[in-house]
C-alpha cells in the first residue's frame, strides 16, 4: 500500500504571473511534506504559453502537458481524465476558471476529490467577465473551494456556494529565497543615491500603475532625483509609456521588463508599491515584506491583512493619487522608518505567510475531503500528522 497522497495540480496560464508562482510554492511544499505531486498545464493552441513549464521543470517538479484546440476540447477533458484515472490520483487541484470547467468534467468519473482555488476575476473584458460568471456558478460542485482572501469568500457566497465549503487559505512564499537577494539595479543603470521606488507584477489595468505614474509626477517636483521602477510585462505596457511621456517624467520611469531575479530587484528598491485598484492576495507584497522592504499599498483585497498600516508599511484608498504621492515621499524621506517597517514586514511574512504554512493549510483540506472508508484517507491522515 502506498503511504504518499497523489495531487495532480491543473493550470492554464498566459504567462508566470501569481496563480502561476502559487502553484509552484505549493506544489514544491506540498513534496516537503511527502505528497506526490504533478503539475498539468493546458498547451492551448491558440494561446500558447508554458512559461510555468519551464519553471516547474528548474524546480525538479514533475510536469503534464494536456493539448488543448479550442474553448472546449473535450479531447482534452477525456486525456486529464485517463491521466487521473492511470495514475492513481486523490486529489484534482484546480487553478483558474479553464482549469475549473475542464477538472470538474474530468473528475466526475474518477475517484480523485476536487478542490479548486479561487485566486481572483481581475478581468473586466466581456467575455472575461461571463467567464467568472461560470466559474463562479460551476464551484458550487466542487468538494471544496479555498480562497486567498475574504472577499473572493464573499463573491462565492452570493453565487450560493456553500459556506461550508469554502476556506480562507493564505498564499505563501519561499522567505529565505526573497531574503537572501542582493542589489543589482544601481549598478546595472547607473544611478548613484537616486531613490527607487519599485513596483513588480503585472502591467494590467487592474494594478492601478497609471496613478502610481501620475503620483510620481507630482513627487518629482521635490523629489527630482527619485526613479520609479515597474518589472514586468503586460497588455498596459504601452499606455504606460505614453502616460510617463505625457506627464514629462519618461526620464524618471525605467520599465526593466520581465525579471528572472526578483529577489535581487526587490533588494535594490527602497520602497515597493502596489497601487492597484482590485487584488486577491498578492504575492509581491510578501515577497517584498520577505525582502524587508517597507510596502505601500492599497486597501483592496487581502491586502490589509498582510501590510499592517504603521507597522510594516502604509496604506491609502485604492485611486488616492495624493495618499500615494504622500505616503512614498514620507518613506523616503525616513530612513529608520523604512527599516522599521522592513524589518517588523519580514517577521510577519516569516511567521505567517510561509509557503510551507500554506502547504499545511491545503493538506488539511485534502485531509477533509477524500472519501471514506478509504487507504487514502488514512495516508492523508499520515502525511498531516508528519507535519
């Protein structure tokens, strides 16, 4: 009798964004914690991107790939089926709304137990938000829903899934690797005492960067050495750039693009920013706090839950141009503030917010779901008690 719980994680991903980098840390947790554990990615015809594949694979972890022709391949829904079904697995963890559709008819008539994760529904386009609406409807089926903050619990409620079966399960990262970063960025651009100010994600509407920029012009005028720093890529690029032209302080914004090294990025900034308008629970902000980089953010989402206002950094209302503009220049105008908050922020992300603590927190919920009587019941009972 084999003595490992068998999770097969299912993703479709547009690029290694957070859902991304959160199956990745739970994936490589949960095989700390002696579960067997694969990666399945969609390789979608129309929209190819395996970048996670890349990454799983520098990781050591094993990775499936399911073709995939159209919006719905249901040669696709019977390959994840028969892959289930070969090798034996007793958890179907679903990620994203794709993920969802297809895992829910994959797994109906296989013995794995469904759990999905509800990361967010940042997209406002039309056919995006239809596609929530599904996603939404479609849980209701599930064995079980975890969510990375409160209000995605909420959305869930109001489209009757059941509380019972949903949970609040906070995301987490690797600490020591976003502590241990070294500054790169004043010596690879050039700058000398110039303070930075870093953002790191997504370049979508939904980050609120077009205030951040709109913020910086007016923190130049006081501030006139001060860089902004936006790593990343995304469908705003664009109109970023022509914003920072428009408001004359293109000089003062360096767009670094998508970057393989984070944990030094995050070391050569003196403060980080999310300014975004809508969020689930951003890993950015906890890898910056496990960078000991004193954070302002916005009220949105788990956010408040994660930067503690005064204590490891500052928070305004989502779209407050002149609370960003405010909150920034104070931080860099206070050193010892900054450590202050640096420091107390990577406590708490040690504490609380460590990939392995959230691997706990899904196997307990593995724990829960798998049928009884079962072998794997029991084995799910033996790796929990491991930990």
């Amino acid at each position: 009798m084999r003595t490992s719980l068998r999770v097969l994680h299912l993703v479709s991903s547009g690029g290694f964004y957070g859902a991304e980098n959160v199956v990745i840390q739970l994936a490589l947790a949960l095989k700390r914690l002696n579960c067997e554990v694969v990666i399945g990615v969609f390789q979608n015809r129309h929209r190819p991107n395996t970048e996670i594949v890349e990454i799983a694979r520098l990781h050591g972890m094993e990775v499936e790939l399911f073709e995939c022709r159209g919006k719905l391949d249901f040669g696709t829904v019977r390959a994840i089926r028969n892959f289930i079904s070969e090798r034996e697995f007793d958890i179907l963890h679903t990620h994203g709304y794709k993920a969802n559709i297809y895992g829910y008819r994959a797994a109906k008539s296989t013995r794995a137990s469904l759990v999905a994760t509800g990361h967010s529904w940042p997209g406002k386009s039309p056919i995006l938000r239809l596609y929530a609406l599904l996603d939404r409807v479609m849980l209701r089926w599930f064995d079980h829903i975890c969510v990375v903050s409160s209000s995605v619990a909420d959305a869930l409620r109001r489209f009757r899934v059941p509380s019972e079966k949903i949970t609040v399960v906070e995301n987490g990262i690797d600490i020591g690797h976003f502590s241990a970063g070294r500054p790169v960025l004043r010596e690879e651009l050039g700058l000398q005492e110039n303070p930075l100010v870093g953002f790191v994600g997504r370049l979508a509407p939904e980050k609120g960067l077009k205030h951040l920029l709109r913020a910086a012009a007016g923190m130049l005028n006081t501030l006139p050495m001060a860089k902004f720093i936006l790593a990343g890529e995304g469908p705003e690029r664009s109109a970023l750039e022509k914003l920072a032209r428009r408001l004359g302080i293109e000089k003062s914004v360096i767009f670094l693009g998508r970057r393989s090294d984070l944990e030094c990025i995050y070391a050569s900034f003196d403060v980080f920013v999310l300014p975004s308008l809508s969020e689930g629970m951003p890993l950015a902000v906890l890898e910056a706090m496990a960078a000991k980089r004193p954070v302002v953010a916005t009220r949105v989402g788990a956010i408040p839950k994660m930067v503690k206002d005064q204590q490891t950094g500052l928070l305004v209302d989502a779209g407050d141009i002149t609370g960003l503009q405010s909150a920034i220049s104070l931080l860099l105008g206070r050193r010892d503030l900054c450590r202050t908050f640096g420091q107390s922020g990577h406590e708490v992300a040690k504490t609380l917010f460590s990939s392995d603590s959230m691997a706990k927190n899904y196997l307990s919920i593995y724990r829960r779901v798998i049928p009884l009587p079962s072998n794997t019941a029991n084995l799910a009972h033996t790796v929990a008690d491991r930990t």
